[in-house]
C-alpha cells in the first residue's frame, strides 16, 4: 500500500507544507486505492476524477504562489451522496433521486471548497439515511472493509467503508439517529455527530429535520477536529443554526483529561441484546481515561429506555411530510402515466424502496388525527425527558461515555428481513440526537479482533471541544486507529 494512504489529514498537510508532496500525488495515491480496493468494497457511487486531477493542479500552483488558503487546502474528501451541489448528482440512495442535480450547493460543501479541499467523490448510504447497514441503497449494499462479507454499519456506511479502506482520507457524513457514529464504530474510524445547530443542514436532503445533523469521519478526532472547524458557524440559509462563534477545535487537543469527570450511564450497560464483547471493551475504554487521570461518575439517564421508540415516531413523522416533495414533477424519477394521480401514485410506488415506504405509512399514521396525541405528542414529551436527564446528568460530569454500537458488524443480508433488530442497533445514539447533544465515537478495539467497536462520548450543548479533547486523548494512549484492514483479495 502507498504509504500516503496512511497519513492523517494533519500528516498529509504538513508533508504538503514541506514541499514532500503535492496535492497531486495525494489525490492521485486516494485515486488509485479507489481503482484497486472499491469493486470489493463499493463504498463509492460516483468518483470525480477528472475534476478532482484538475483542482489538486490548481492547488499545487496556488501554493507555489504563496496563495494557499489554509492547511487543508489541495486534500481530498468523499461526501454522503445526501449533500447536494450542481458539481454533481445526489441520489440520496434512491430511485426517486435518480438523475437529479441540485441547483444550489449545501453549505459545507461550498466551505470545504472554500478551504481549498477536493471532492473526490460521493459514497452509498441507506436511502434517505433510513438504515443502519447500507443494504437499504437502492444502488449496491457496501462492504466492511475489515471483513467483506459483513455490513459497514449506516446509514453512512459508505463513508466509514470509504475512510477505513483508506479510498479518502476523511469524509462527510449526516447523524439523524447514529447514522455517522454507528458505521464509524462498525468500520473502527473516528466520527462525531456535532451539537444540532452547529453546522448548516442547508443543502443535506431532509430526513428528519429536527434531528439531522452533518458531521465529520476521519481515522484520527485530530481530523475531525480541523474539519469541524471549517463546516460549522452560523448560515442564513438555516434558521436552526446557531450564532454561536467557532472556536479553535484542534487548539483544545492537548492530551489531558486529569481535569474531566467522566459519567458511565452503569445501567445502559445491562441493555438487553448488548453483545458483551462489545461491552468489555468500552469498559476497558473508560478504564484507560481512568488511567489517564479522568475521574469517573455513576451516572443515571432513567429515560434513555424509551429512546428507540420516541425517535421511530418523531423520525418517521417528519420523514413523512419532508419526503412528500418527491411527487415525480420537480425530482428525478418520473413514471409514466395517463392522469395526474396515477403518476404520482405510480412515481411514489416505483421510486421508493420499502423501508421509506413503511417510514411514510408508520409517519402518516402517527400523525392522524385520532392518534396524534398517543403517539407524536407523547413521543415529544419523551424527548423532553431524555434532554432533562441529560441536563442533570451533566450537573456531576462532563462527559458521559458508554458503547456507540450494540455490537460488531453483522453478516450482510442477515437483518435485511428485520426491521426490527435494524432499529435497535440505534439504541445508544438517538438520545443524543433527540437532545441535540453533540457526541462522538472513537475506534476502542476489535471484537474477536476482527470487528471494530466504537467508545461513544457525548457532552453539553456546543462543547465539541471538550468531547474531541477526551476523544484525541484516548486516541493518543492506544493505536486502535493505526490498525489498518488489510483488504487481501
Ligand atoms: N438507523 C437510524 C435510522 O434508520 C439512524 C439513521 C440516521 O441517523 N440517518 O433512522
């Protein structure tokens, strides 16, 4: 393997600095790896090569000039194929989307040109985000890099599988109720899901918009760090984002934790289900922050129980009313037909796969008028209780940790018949959406040591600093992240 492949966005810009490297090499080295690894791990639906040769050109001249625009500048990323720009198509992983090119860009992917990075590509996920194992693509299902045969987590599973097969060196991807920390944990990278509010959804296809958020995937919290920096700020183009000034993210990393109160929520570890090898190896996570000088605290989040059902409610509720836009007149696919209402019946019924559709029965139902207020309601008043708990919570500690992920990655097709246990696999991620919370899961060992796991972080409102300190921390004191799959044909 090209020794470039190896590199943390932090390495690559310093290699570039020096003068070891161009942006050419780089994008060419990401390229190439795309070339030899993703026919097996197709984590990618569309690779921009020829642009992507041309602007890495373009930055290796603006540097010669002196006119480089920061230290990203002239490095490649992949983004979730649920972020638009009129650069490329965004099919979200749906029919329905087929062909569609957005007139406008998303915010994040005109602040990450700003900074000078490359799109190298966009990667597969479950359609519209529903999904925790990619299979739910209406393209491909994507493989875990570490072992082929199984899922790579999702619904951003082609960006962890992409970023773990070393094909980008970080990505993009959108957290509604895990989706960016579970396959992060799945393919034992590094992703965090920032505070609801911190970055601009303007321009990611709306799943649940009370709880989307975009974010970064990276194999080191540093990198994660240093893209945080560039996406998130205030934009006018959403009116949830916040006005809140971005501090120096990669400033905070300064490997000590001695200061921090760690809460461990012991009660979720006794979740029916959870796979114990998981959970002895997030024990020992917390074990070495321990090491590292974290106190840690008994925690209670009494009404995380009711998470996985507030949120298949909230989620399919908005989901049913965002996804009615895509009607076959101004998206995408559409079916032929002899009347109005046989197309959009006819568009509806062929472009949509069957976990959207029973998302938009399962939304429709809970918002009709007789069973509003047993469903939707009480699932909202769940929601206020979760973000309470975590509030008092936060009153003894300072960042609470616990599993990203029930288990390891499980054999492809294996769940596909069952909703059911698909859903459960959110288990420990929704709360944090559900309270807007910012939250992140880091590489913490290997199942069997074969299946990576994830530790998941999560803190108050707006202090990704604290959570990517303890995250960088931990990271510095074990090399989980340097293991590489080693994609043997
Ligand atoms: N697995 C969850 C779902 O299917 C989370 C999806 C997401 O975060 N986009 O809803």
């Amino acid at each position: 393997m090209n020794e470039v492949l190896a590199l943390s966005l932090s390495e690559l810009s310093e290699r570039i600095d020096r003068g070891d490297l161009s942006s050419r090499d780089i994008v060419e080295a990401f390229l190439g790896r795309i070339d030899e690894v993703d026919d097996r791990v197709r984590a990618m639906v569309r690779t921009h090569r020829e642009p992507a040769l041309r602007e890495a050109s373009a930055a290796d001249d603006a540097r010669r000039k002196g006119n480089a625009k920061g230290p990203l500048h002239g490095l490649p990323i992949v983004l979730k194929d649920n972020l638009v720009s009129p650069d490329f198509e965004t099919h979200c992983g749906s029919r329905i989307l087929q062909g569609f090119r957005a007139p406008y860009e998303a915010t994040v992917v005109t602040k990450l040109k700003a900074a000078g990075m490359i799109v190298l590509g966009n990667t597969n996920m479950d359609e519209f985000a529903m999904g925790s194992s990619t299979e739910n693509s209406s393209l491909h299902p994507t493989s875990n890099p570490w072992d082929l045969g199984r899922v790579p987590g999702g619904s951003s599973g082609g960006s962890a599988a992409a970023v773990a097969a070393r094909e980008a060196p970080a990505a993009l991807g959108s957290d509604t109720g895990g989706s960016i920390r579970q396959p992060a944990s799945l393919c034992g990278i590094a992703g965090m899901k920032p505070t609801y509010g911190r970055v601009s959804r303007y321009g990611l296809v709306a799943f649940a918009s009370s709880l989307d958020q975009i974010g970064p995937m990276g194999n080191r919290v540093s990198d994660l760090a240093l893209l945080l920096e560039v996406i998130a700020g205030h934009d006018a183009k959403d009116s949830t984002s916040l006005e809140k000034e971005v501090p120096h993210y990669k400033g905070a990393l300064d490997g000590s934790v001695d200061d921090l109160r760690i809460g461990v929520p012991r009660k979720l570890f006794e979740t029916p289900g959870a796979d114990p090898r998981t959970l002895a190896l997030v024990r020992e996570a917390i074990e070495e922050l321990e090491r590292a000088g974290a106190k840690t605290v008994d925690v209670e989040l009494p009404h995380s129980a009711y998470g996985i059902a507030a949120y298949y409610l909230i989620c399919t509720a908005e989901a049913s009313s965002n996804l009615s836009r895509y009607d076959g007149v101004k998206f995408g696919y559409r079916a032929e037909a002899e009347t109005l209402d046989e197309m959009y019946r006819r568009t509806r019924s062929e472009g949509f796969g069957r976990e959207v559709k029973r998302r938009i029965l399962l939304g429709t139902y809970v918002l009709s008028a007789g069973y509003y207020d047993a469903y939707y309601r009480k699932a909202q008043r769940i929601r206020t209780l979760v973000r309470e708990d975590f509030r008092r919570a936060f009153e003894g500690c300072d960042v609470i940790a616990m599993p990203t992920a029930p288990g390891p990655a499980w054999p492809l097709g294996e769940r596909v018949e069952d909703p059911l246990q698909m859903y459960l696999q959110d288990t420990f991620t929704v709360t944090a959406n559900l309270a807007g919370l910012p939250a992140l899961s880091v590489p913490c060992g290997f199942v069997e040591d074969r299946w990576p796991a994830g530790l998941h972080l999560i803190t108050r409102p707006l202090d990704e600093s604290t959570l990517l300190r303890v995250g960088d921390a931990y990271e510095r004191r074990t090399e989980w992240h340097q293991r590489m799959p080693s994609l043997s044909a």
